[in-house]
C-alpha cells in the first residue's frame, strides 16, 4: 500500500515536468461533437470563481454507472459513494466535508437536483436522476464568489448539461459489475447490474429525449455490530464463538458479533425531455420520475452456541472476553422513496441585446418511508411488529429570473448579470413535526474587462424566512433575517492567456428545514431540531496562478475561509440508538492549497493526462458556546490531503486503455479527535484506490468496455466501509 502512495506521488511531480519539456502536438481522437440544451454562451459572471470543465473526452477512463461517478476526479472534491447506486452519495468541497450538504449546489440543465431538504447522509444530490451518458458538459465552480449563487454555494457548484439529439438516435447499455468484499466475519462476492434505454430525436426547432433507467445492486454490510468487553462477567454468561476480537474507531478493545448484511438497492428513473427552438430563443421541459427501494433485512449474527445455534441477546463469553448482546442489534429495515421533478427553462436573448433566462422547478416526494423491525426474523422472539416512519411533506419550488447585456467601449467590455431568486422548501413528518423555509433574493453583478486586466463587483441581497413551524401541539414562532454578501475580483492577463486572479467574496447559509424542523424518532435514530440556528457566515478569499499550456494547462489555487456559527450535525449512540442535533461552532479556519494539471500529446503520444494535489487545513478556531475541547482540533471528515491521477491511452481510434488513482489522507469523524484508530469500522481512513477501465468499439453501433475499481482491494472506512474490488463490463448499442 505504502508503494502504490509513494508511486502516485511521483507521478504528481514529475509526470507535468515531463509533459512540458516533450509534448508535441497530435491529432486527438475525440466524441462526436455534441451540442447540449441551451446556447452555450461565454458567461463573464462567473469569471470570479475557481472553475473546472470536464467534457465527455475527460472521463472516458472512469467505471460511470451513476452520475456522480464522473467528477470523483476532479481537485478538492470528494464523494461518499458507499457503493453502487448508494442514495447517500454526499459532496465534499474545499473547506465544506462531506457531510455539509447544504453548502454545495447542483444543477441539471438548470434544474436544481441538490438536496436541500435535509443535511447529511440524507442530503445527498439527487444523482440518480440523470444518466452519466446523458451529459454533455459539466462545470464544477469553488466558493461563493459569484452573486447569481447564494450562500449554499460556500463549497461551491456543479452544473451539468445534457446532451440534444440533433437526429434520430437510440442508444441501450447493459452494465454488469461485482464486488469482493472480506472485513470482520462478513465475505462474499456481491453482484450488481445497471440497464438503459434512451430515445432522441429532432424535428426542426423540436427536440425530445425519453430515457428509462433501472439500477440493481448488492451492497457490502454498511454497520458491523460490536460491543465493550464486560469487567466483571457473569458466571451465567453463554459460551459462544464465532466472535471477531479488535477495536473500535477510539482505539479502545471491542468484540464484533455482527453486521447489518447485504442492503439489496433497486431504483428506477424515467425521464422525458422535451425542447424547443425559435429564432433566439429555447425552451426546455424536464419531467423525472424516480422509485427507489432498500431492503436491509438481511443482517448477520456471528455468534453460534455450543451446539450451533445462533445466539440473539443475553450476555455471552468467548475465550475468556465476555460481551452483551441486544435483539435489537440485528434489526431490520426496508425503505422506499418515489420522487419526482419538474423543471423549465427558457433562454434567449432580445432584440437590444438583453439575454434574459428564466428557470423554475417543483419536487416532491411521493413517498417516503422506512419500515424496521427491533428483532430479526430468525430470531426466536420475532413476532413480526415493526414501527412505521414515513414523511407526510418533503418539496420545494424554486423560480429565477436572470438579465445579462454586453457593452463594448472603445478599449474594454463592461459586463452585467441582474436577477431575482425565490426558493421555498417543506417538510413534514408524521404529523408530528415540520415547517417550510423561504429565500428570496436580488442579485447584481458587473464585469469590466480591459486588454491586461479585468474585474468584477457583485453584490447579492437575500430575505430568508422560517414559517409555519410546529412540533407536537407546539407552533413556533416565525423568523426573517437579511443579509448583504459582496463579491469581487481582479484578473491580470498576459499576451499568452496566463492569469493571476484575486478573488473575494461573502456568504450567508441559512439553515435548512431539517435542521430546525425535524423531531423524530425511529427504533435506530432520534433526530432533535434546533430552532435557535443563526446563519452560517462565509468569508472567502482565493488567489489563482493559471499557466496555459498547448492542449492544457497548469494552476495553482491558494485559498482561506472563515466560517462563523457553523452549523455542525453531532452524534452519540445512546442505548445503541443513534441521537443527533444541530449545534453551532463560533468559527471555522480554512487554509490551503490546490494543484492541478491537464494534459493531452503527452510525450508526443496519444496520452491524455489529469492530475491533481490539495492540502487544506481545517481548524475549529473558537467555540465559546460549547464544548471547548473542539477548540484548534481539526474540523470533522476533513482530509489534510487529497489527491488524483487520471490517464487515457488511446491505442487506436477505436480502443482507449486508461485508468487513475485517487487518495485521500485520514481525518476525524469527531470535533473532538477522538476517534483516532484506523483501519477499523468507524474510522475515517486514508486510502488508495487505483482504478483501470479499456474502452473498444467493435462497430459504429456496438461498443463494449471493462474495468476494475480498488484493484489492490483495499479495505478502508469512512466511518462505513469502501467498496472492495469491482469488476465491470459494459455493452452499449446506438443506432
């Protein structure tokens, strides 16, 4: 392990030398050019932001079965992917960890799919709902430092668009994989599969794109049961084996007895697209439908008596350590969720030369709900009762209206970008408790850009609303708060499109719905709202060297942040219950630095490389409303380093060889860093995971492609475990 870390090491630092002293230019073998919804236009106010683009080319060596899959190697971000169609598929970015959902943004043809209605694992994006083959371009933006964003873009912006059919296309994928999974007394080889059908097509200024998409997967156990060895065992304890001697994420001597077995996901999407084109403007519909199902009945107990027999609760003794072992260790659960999404927007621009875009959408969850059973079914006590958590409301509605114009002067060009938002989120559960949250907000933004040097001041206004809370018989005040965020930057280019851009911007996060809305309980978790949650305050700086290469580029990203009153989700198992609340932490400090490296005609050759590094130091600066053992402790699920490695060979115009190496250092999953062991359930582990993908096409119509994720088989945790080593094999037809 430690020689694949040093080996990709090397790689970083001297491959890019290499590349500058010897690439030469080449033909690049590339995709059909392809066109995506809505005019592609040079949009000046966003110039501010630190700003990464992939186009299909960029990821032809990623394992892509779901979306998200296709920006794990982009600088400074990180996704917790648990395994394959994994719905709690959160983002980390920068100085924002993974767990921080409301900080970032995502969009799809400028449809909102981020998930703002929870925080968390249950904020995840929406990935599910767009296919990776369906993109046509994806923009990743840092930070807030643009002011068409409001203060969930403190981490930063993924916009993704869609590809149009320009003609009559049908296109079908049949993706196959498996995972070797072996960690305490779990093993086995879990299989998985992915089909998708799309129909396209054009009629003169009409476009329609149908899709359907149905995702099956195994998953490894995602939680293995364990407990402390007793100091004074009884004399009745049941001797037993089958148990697994170790430690927990504390370091401290535990007994695993158990795990929550396989999780069988299913999921299924159907989408329909539909657009159109008059004059200077186009129009576009987004309908999406999706149903998923997780069944997590399936969890294994290790521990056998002395005459085979499973046992399920009592205290029991192995080799001299004895432990005690609740029912409700094996519990059960099967959860369901459908949802869908309605999106519009319409573009274009006015005979003065005013571009106008205007972009709406309303999600709701149709159904949501998880079922659990206290008792495991193979135990003898089952009696089939279960309890019932479902939620009554979870939606939004969001509606923008934007106005851009370009003025050239006599030696420069003056940009503007104004518009108002409105967004407004519900939740409900159970009829117990809930409320809705409302943001609106008008933004202003003008871009100077002279033959040297360029500039941009913005500012954003927003009015920020809880109402209609409740809990119980309780009905809660409402709230408003206003707040004023300024942007600025200033670019220095020379003659051969090298840059040096300082930027500067402010930013608010108000909470979320959950976070001052959602009392619940369930037999596995309790969730306690806070109503007295302030808004996050952002201050974010960032200084960009950009060296322009032929056929690439080099930068460097230096940045600090300082979070106030950051919202901060903390855990305790209580009585094997999961509690959790939303407390605030006075101040958060973010340094560090990012290096990134794009490259094609490496060597002369027909090799394209992506290569990044980023140290970031993340620091809890002062808390003097709370604990104060989190005081200079490094900010939870914050890796000091990250780093990525992406190549593609391209042997001949039909067949590409590539893959690439991702890592991330260790980190904490505790304010207080307690929580030091790796290598163990719980932990946040460092890892290594190199991956390898071979693409050929057998005909214009029949591609065929395999790879291999973690191919050394590293077993790492993010508190949960990674996915062991996959294999993949995908058929895919276009006609």
């Amino acid at each position: 392990m430690k020689i694949i870390k040093y080996l990709s090491l090397l790689l970083f630092i001297f491959v890019p030398s290499l590349c500058l002293a010897q690439s030469q230019e080449r033909e690049i073998v590339s995709e059909e050019h392809v066109k995506v919804w809505g005019r592609v236009t040079d949009d000046k106010s966003r110039q501010g932001s630190p700003m990464v683009e992939l186009n299909p080319n960029d990821v032809t060596s990623i394992n892509a079965i779901t979306l998200e899959d296709l920006v794990k190697y982009v600088p400074s971000l990180i996704i917790r992917q648990r395994y394959i169609g994994d719905s709690n598929g959160t983002v980390g970015m920068r100085g924002s960890n993974m767990f921080q959902t409301p900080r970032t943004m995502v969009f799809v043809d400028g449809v909102p799919v981020h998930y703002h209605l929870q925080t968390r694992w249950s904020g995840a994006p929406r990935w599910s709902m767009v296919a990776p083959n369906e993109v046509g371009k994806i923009e990743v933006l840092y930070g807030p430092f643009s002011a068409e964003y409001s203060g969930n873009a403190m981490a930063g912006v993924i916009n993704i668009e869609t590809i149009i059919p320009q003609h009559q296309q049908f296109h079908a994928e049949l993706s196959s994989f498996a995972q070797d999974f072996e960690a305490y007394g779990f093993s086995d080889t879990l299989p998985g599969y992915r089909g998708f059908v799309s129909y396209g097509n054009r009629w003169d200024d009409v476009s329609l794109y149908l899709s359907y998409n149905h995702l099956e997967n195994k998953s490894q156990p995602q939680t293995f049961r364990l407990n402390s060895p007793l100091i004074t065992p009884s004399t009745d304890a049941v001797p037993v084996r089958g148990a697994v001697l170790g430690r927990n994420e504390y370091g401290r001597q535990s007994v695993y007895f158990g795990d929550t077995g396989v999780e069988h996901t299913s999921s299924d999407y159907v989408k329909a697209k539909f657009g159109f084109t008059t004059g200077n403007w186009d129009s576009l519909l987004n309908v999406v439908y999706e149903r998923r199902e997780v069944d997590a009945r399936a969890a294994n107990n290790y521990l056998r008596d002395e005459s085979g027999q499973s046992v399920w609760q009592g205290e029991v003794i192995q080799d001299g350590v004895a432990f005690e072992i609740q029912p409700s260790n094996f519990s059960m659960a099967l959860s369901a969720r459908e949802s869908v999404i309605l999106g519009g927007r319409l573009k274009g621009e006015l005979e003065s030369g005013w571009g106008v875009e205007f972009n709406a959408s309303v999600f709701e969850n149709l159904k949501d709900e998880t079922r659990e059973w206290a008792v495991n079914k193979d135990d003898p006590a089952f009696n089939n009762v279960s309890s019932l958590s479902a939620f009554d409301s979870l939606a939004w509605k969001t509606g923008e209206v934007k106005a851009r114009k370009t003025w050239s002067l006599q030696n420069s060009t003056l940009h503007f970008v104004s518009g108002f938002t409105h967004n407004n989120y519900q939740l409900e559960i159970d009829l117990v408790s809930g409320g809705e949250t409302k943001l609106e907000a008008a933004f202003t933004q003008l871009g100077w850009e002279g033959n040297a040097w360029s500039s941009t001041l913005g500012v954003r206004f927003e009015r920020w609303r809880s109402v209609d809370g409740f809990f119980s018989d309780e009905e809660h005040a409402d709230r408003q708060e206003h707040a004023i965020s300024p942007k600025y930057s200033l670019t220095y280019t020379t003659e051969h499109a090298h840059y040096v851009r300082y930027s500067y911007a402010q930013a608010y996060r108000f909470p979320i719905v959950e976070e001052l809305f959602q009392n619940q309980e369930t037999a596995r978790q309790q969730s306690i709202a806070n109503l007295d949650l302030q808004a996050e305050f952002g201050r974010h700086h960032n200084l960009t060297l950009h060296h322009a290469l032929e056929q690439g580029y080099m930068r460097i990203n230096l940045f600090y942040e300082t979070i106030d009153d950051a919202i901060d989700a903390q855990s305790k198992i209580i009585d094997n219950v999961s509690v959790r609340t939303f407390l605030p932490i006075d101040e958060v400090e973010t340094s560090g630095i990012e290096w990134a490296f794009v490259q094609q005609n490496v060597f002369a050759f027909p090799l394209d490389i992506q290569a990044n590094v980023t140290y970031a130091k993340s620091k809890i600066i002062a808390n003097a409303g709370g604990d104060q053992s989190f005081v200079g402790k490094d900010f939870p699920r914050m890796p000091r380093w990250r780093a990525n490695f992406l190549a593609t060979y391209h042997i001949q115009e039909k067949w590409d060889i590539g893959g690439g190496i991702r890592y991330a250092s260790n980190s904490y999953g505790d304010a207080d860093n307690a929580d030091s062991a790796h290598n163990v359930f719980g932990a946040m582990d460092d890892y290594t995971f190199v991956n390898l993908k071979t693409r050929y096409t057998i005909k214009p119509y029949l591609t065929v492609s395999a790879g291999i994720d973690n191919l050394t088989n590293s077993i790492a945790y993010v508190h949960h475990p990674w996915p062991g080593r996959t294999i993949f094999l995908e058929t895919a037809l276009n006609f």
